[in-house]
C-alpha cells in the first residue's frame, strides 16, 4: 500500500465569509497542489474541506498521513468525537446539532477508502508544507475576489 503524506489547511476573509482551501500531496519525490475557494464560508468548512479534496485525490487505497493545523478536524477524529456523533443520530455531548455534517458525513466516507493517521501541526509556524498550504488558501480568497 502507497505510504502518502497530505497537509491541509483552510482559510477564511470574514467568518463567515470567502474561504480558500488547500491540500498539498505527496508520495516519494512527487508532489501535488490542489486548492480552491468558497465563496460563502467558515473556518471549520474549509479546513474539513481541504482535508476531503485531498484524500478524494487519491486514486486507490493508501496509508495516508494528514497534517492539519485545525484543533476541529484533527481532535474529531483522534478523540473519537466523530464516531461519537454517528453513533448519537449526530448530536454534540450537550445534545446539539453538529455543525458541518454533511462535511462530516463526506469526510468519514473519504477516511473509511484509506488508513488515515490525523496529526495536528502548529499552524504559522516553520513547518513548511503548513505554511505553503496557507499560502495557497490566502491565494484561492483572492482569486475569488477578482
């Protein structure tokens, strides 16, 4: 099985507002940008999308790293909070709606296609896939607004 490394971030110009996304991909010596944007958006939305277009990039099966610097996605899943919320008809500890399930609900599809490992990073730091990542999502909001 391919052994692939994803960081992720989102962005967003107001929140809610124009949001960017961006995944970086890579296997071996390749490497992949993809990004994007929304044009009426949050935070959490972005960064939970850029994570889901960077696995739907995947074309099999892989062992998959994903670096996020967002505390949501990256606690919903090593802290079981998701399953937690599919297995509670998709309401919170404190018996709310969850926010972005149908984000939720695509991502959980995306992570059963893989062995994904979630691993948060401190986000505008020195990591410089993170900050590329950034880079790209800032991009994307502008390129929205032209």
């Amino acid at each position: 099985m391919k052994k692939v490394q994803i960081y992720t971030d989102g962005a967003c110009s107001g929140n809610p507002g124009v949001g960017g996304w961006a995944a970086i991909l890579m296997f071996n010596e390749h490497r992949k940008e993809i990004s994007g944007f929304n044009k009426d958006t949050t935070n959490n939305r972005m960064e939970l999308f850029a994570i889901i277009q960077g696995l739907a990039a995947l074309k099999e099966s892989c062992d998959v790293e994903v670096y996020s610097d967002s505390a949501y996605a990256v606690d919903a899943i090593n802290k079981g909070w998701l399953r937690a919320w599919q297995n509670s008809d998709w309401k919170t500890a404190d018996k709310k709606e969850v926010k972005n399930r149908d984000l939720w609900n695509d991502l959980s599809l995306k992570i059963s296609r893989h062995n994904v490992t979630f691993i948060k990073v401190k986000g505008h730091s020195d990591n410089v896939f993170n900050n590329r990542c950034d880079e790209l999502a800032r991009a994307a909001i502008k390129a929205c607004r032209v």
